[in-house]
C-alpha cells in the first residue's frame, strides 16, 4: 500500500478505505523492519497501540468524528505517558514509569489518537544531534552517518523514514526545528503558552514548548488543533479560545510581507544552504509574497543569552532528581549526601551534567546580576527586535540551521560549536514567538530547512505559508530511498 | 574565564553531582569555554532594560483556595526506589 500523509489516512479511515487496525499494523510492521537501522524508538508499544486501533475501529464504526481519530502518532520520551516508561533519554528515568498523562497525551488519546511508542532524543532534551541519549544516537535517514539533529531527533527520523506519520517534539533552543530540517519533515515550535507543558519533563522552563512534526504543513496544523488548548495544570498555559489551524491554510499569499534578516544571511551561512533557501524564498515570491529587508540587530546574543538561562533553568528543574522519589538510586549510599551525589553523578550523562554546573555556577551567590539577570535583560533586546521587525512584515524568513546535517562526533567533543549549530532557532524561543521549519530543497541527498517566524499566536499564518509552498514544491513529499 | 578543579569542586558540592579527578579536569576546560563564550553578553548595552521573565508578560494566575487534588501517596510512592510504611527511606540522617 503507498504511504500517506496524516491528513490523506484521515480521508480514507473515513471513507472506511482502511481500518486502524490495518494502519496500525502496517506502521508498526515498518517500525519493526526498518527502526534497527536508524534507533528512532526508544519504546514501541504494540499491544496498546492496537487495542487503541480495535477502539477507534469501534468509534469511527458507530459515525463517530474526532480530529485523530484512528491516526498513528508517536510521542517524544519526554510526554509522560501513563503506564508507559517514559525515560527522557536519559539513565536517570530509564526505569521511569509514569504515573500520569501529560496533558498533551491526554487531549491526542481523547482526539483518538493511536500512540505506536515514545521517540529517541537527547538526554533531557539536551543536545543537537541526539549523540546524548543513553539509548544511542538516532541516525538520518537520509545519511546514516549523519546526525539527525536534536533534541527531537527521533521523532524528525521516524517521520523522515515513515515509520509514523506524524509525532510530537519539544523546542527549547531550536529542538523541532533543526531536526526537522536535517530531516526533511515539517516541524512547529508554537508561541509560548500554546500547548501545555503539564506532564512535559521541564528542561528550561521559560523557554520549553512542545510541538507537532510531520511531513506537511497541513498534517502539522491537524496535529496541532489535537495539542494546544489551555490548560490550568500548567501557570504558563495562555488563556485563549481554541483556534483550528487548518482553517486558513487556503490562503493565498499576494501582498505577504516577508523579512529577511539580514542577520540569518551573514558570512556563517553555507552557501549550499543560502542557495536552496533563496530557491525557497523564490517560490514564494512568485505566490505573491513581498521580501523586505529588516534587521535583527541583537541576534548575535541570542546563543550566549540562552546559554545562560537554559542551564540556569535547567539545573533548578533537575534537582528534583536526587534519588529519594523516583528515578535512579545509587548502590549502597554511606550517607544522604552520598545518596544524591552518587545517583545524580550515576543518572545523568556528560552533557546534562556540564549544563547543570553552568547554571548552578552562575545562580550562585554573588553571581545572579552579572549571568541571569544580565541574560533576561538581552532577552528582552532581542525580543523588541522581533517587536519593531513585525511593525514592518507579516512573517519572518531564513535559514532554519547555518549547514547541513553534521557527522556523528563532528561536534561531540566541542560544545560551544554544538550550540551554534542553533544559532538562527535560539531567538525565537527567547522572545516566545512560534516558529516552523519545512523541506526547502535538498543538497546532494540532504534536505535543507526553511524557517519561518512568525509574530504571537500567527501559528496559522506560518502553516497557510508552509501549505502554499507546499502546493507548489515537493521537497516535502520526498523520502529517503532506504526506506521507501 | 578559566576555571580551576578545585572551582569545579565546589560548583559540582553545590549541585550535588560527585566528579572525579579526571572528570573535574574536563569539566574544568569545558565549562571555561562556555563561560568564554557567554562573556558576549558584556557588550550588549541593557541599560535602563528591565530583565524579562516571561515572553508575554503573563501574571500568575489565581485559582479559588479551595480542595483540587486527592491523595494519590501510594500511586506516586510506587515509583519510588525505597518507601515503606508511606515514607521514603534515605540513609540515617540524624544519629
């Protein structure tokens, strides 16, 4: 049978053309045939997956409608998941079973989602080429020596290879958007608040946002009308009325003021990735979308600014982590002190650990003004930057990452060069504002990403651009031979 | 910046992680160059800004003060490496 796009497998569950059981079936087989080769999954769970089928079989039987219902989809291992273990990459939760649905479990399973297992990622979502997970790096399917990017790694692969047809992701840094563009597939980091972080394992908290990843823009816009929604579980979720992303995808784009930042353009650009994302801008200005040159002047701080705050946040977050409550407990502790020591020195990896001590260094006494504080003010700089660049542009255009994907330990043993690989994704999420990644082209077999930003909750007007790009181009429907 | 092992020491006490020698002498050199790297922030003019918590200014939001969550101990402690009788068991802390 040939593969489909969430949105076509919605039509036909409808049309009665395949069951949930069947599709089911025919993903989980894809699953277990072609996973080994690139380790998207950390846990495949097939019995629940189908009774999960046998259930919306029942429901869609008796005339039922819900946006998913029926759909595969596959949870990033940092949504806790009830029954399930959910182990955030990291040896830490390796034996972590969650007592409770994140919120964004709850409302897909309510939309009659069917979860086929929990992806791979960075350890705690901490990293840019899923190199950190205690369960082994995720490879591209697109070039098994490749990083797929991170922390969303293996949801971006699985998609990429079509072993699901759409999964959810998390971005703190840029975690949706560069693996979706070193993948090939569409990914959305929606504005800060839109979906809930209850059940989600905090990273940085101000900054952490989950998101929907798929192979198009209109899949992403049903994944999300699944996702967001408020939440008072969550003292960040944003008190709005529900919106359906996919009502505005028709759009057409005549008189669309697009920005280019000449900041996204500069000397750190490769210039096989410059020439497909202007290919890109091309289309569009052909649908009738009009360029304009603005400035982000404080770009440059954006990676210092959140290299600041991400780990300050970080280490507060991962002290819960102390081996009394859940989670990794040493052997034979001679004390308190060597209990927490131990089990947190045992649970984390190399870079959880760096990022902890960064922030613990730079919350600690006498060192507040000078780290945290001075990087809330930046972020500020470089949230009015977007303010007065939206005076002027309805979305924001550019690279979604500087290269294409990197090889495996290209990058492993020099973190700051890791952290620049999310140079142009950082800034997004320290002003909160929503930001997609789609197939722009490809160099040699290797997809580029095009990234669009867009003001407070615009996440409809970023997938009306994605869609009609995607009307006109099909680097999105492209897959990785291997997988075919 | 350059860190020294025995900063690192006393950063990794504070956060409550064991380092070995080894690991406090890689820890050194790595953290001395993110630090190097986020010294950036020293040139960017934030005069007179005020520092920015959250991206959209949201305030906490109240709930009335009433009874929301039921006990749920035992399904939370099942989780847990070592409880009984409804505590969690840690190693003598007072003699």
């Amino acid at each position: 049978m040939t593969l489909d796009t969430l949105s076509g497998w919605a039509r036909r569950l409808q049309a009665g053309e395949i069951s949930s059981r069947e599709l089911t079936e025919l993903y989980l087989d894809r699953i277990e045939r072609l996973d080994p080769d690139i380790n998207s999954f950390v846990t495949v769970t097939r019995e629940q997956a189908l009774a999960a089928a046998d259930a919306a079989d029942q429901r869609l039987a008796r005339g039922e409608r819900a946006p998913l219902l029926g759909l595969p989809v596959a949870q990033k291992d940092i949504f806790c998941t009830r029954g399930v273990r959910t182990s955030c990459g990291s040896r830490m939760l390796d034996a972590f079973v969650a007592p409770y649905d994140a919120s964004v479990v709850e409302r897909m399973n309510a939309a009659g989602a069917v979860m086929l297992g929990k992806t791979n990622m960075d350890e705690f979502a901490m990293g840019s080429s899923n190199e950190t997970s205690h369960y082994g790096p995720v490879l591209n399917p697109w070039d098994p020596e490749r990083v797929p990017g991170g922390s969303s790694g293996g949801s971006a692969a699985a998609v990429a290879a079509r072993l699901v047809p759409a999964a959810t992701g998390t971005d703190t840094g840029g975690s949706i958007r560069q693996p979706a563009a070193f993948c090939g597939v569409t990914g959305l980091k929606p504005t800060y608040g839109r979906v809930s972080r209850y059940g989600m394992i905090a990273f940085a908290s101000s900054l952490d946002q989950g998101g929907p990843m798929a192979a198009s823009a209109e899949d992403c816009a049903l994944m999300l009308n699944a996702m967001a929604g408020f939440d008072s579980r969550d003292s960040t979720s944003l008190e709005r009325p529900d919106e359906d992303f996919t009502a505005g995808l028709d759009r057409d784009l005549k008189g669309l003021r697009i920005g280019l930042p000449r900041e996204y353009f500069g000397d750190g650009l490769h210039a096989d990735v410059r020439r497909a994302v202007q290919d890109a801008l091309a289309v569009l200005r052909e649908r009738g979308a009009e360029p304009v040159e603005i400035s982000l002047p404080n770009s440059d701080l954006s990676v210092p600014a959140y290299y600041v705050v991400a780990p300050a946040e970080c280490s507060s977050n991962l002290a819960r982590y102390d081996g009394v409550r859940f989670g990794h407990r040493c052997n034979d502790p001679r004390d308190l002190m060597d209990l927490y020591t131990r089990s947190r020195a045992e649970g984390f990896g190399a870079e959880v650990k760096r990022r902890i001590m960064i922030g613990t260094y730079v919350l600690s006494a006498g060192y507040y003004d000078a780290y945290y504080l001075k990087a809330q003010k930046v972020r500020r700089l470089i949230a009015e930057d977007f303010r007065r660049a939206f005076e002027q542009v309805d979305v924001i255009a550019g690279p979604t990452t500087p290269e294409l994907p990197f090889r495996l330990g290209e990058k492993s043993a020099d973190p700051v060069r890791m952290y620049l690989s999310d140079i142009y994704t950082i800034a997004a999420n320290l002003a909160g504002l929503p930001g997609l990644s789609m197939p722009a082209g490809t160099i040699g077999s290797l997809p580029v990403g095009l990234q669009l930003i867009g003001n407070y909750f615009d996440e409809g007007r970023l997938l009306n651009v994605a869609h009609q790009f995607q009307q006109e181009t099909g680097w999105h429907q492209r897959m990785p031979a291997a997988f075919a | 910046m350059s860190l020294t092992s025995n900063e690192v020491r006393r950063i990794a006490h504070l956060a409550r992680l064991a380092v070995d020698d080894r690991e406090a002498e890689g820890l050194a050199a790595a953290l001395s160059d993110i630090f190097d790297f986020v010294e950036a922030l020293n040139n960017a003019d934030i005069e007179g800004i005020a520092p920015m918590a959250h991206p959209l200014d949201a305030e906490q939001r109240l709930r009335p003060d009433r009874v929301t969550e039921s006990d749920q101990r035992e399904l939370f402690q099942d989780i847990a490496p070592a409880v009984e009788g409804g505590v969690y068991l840690v190693p003598r802390v007072i003699e």
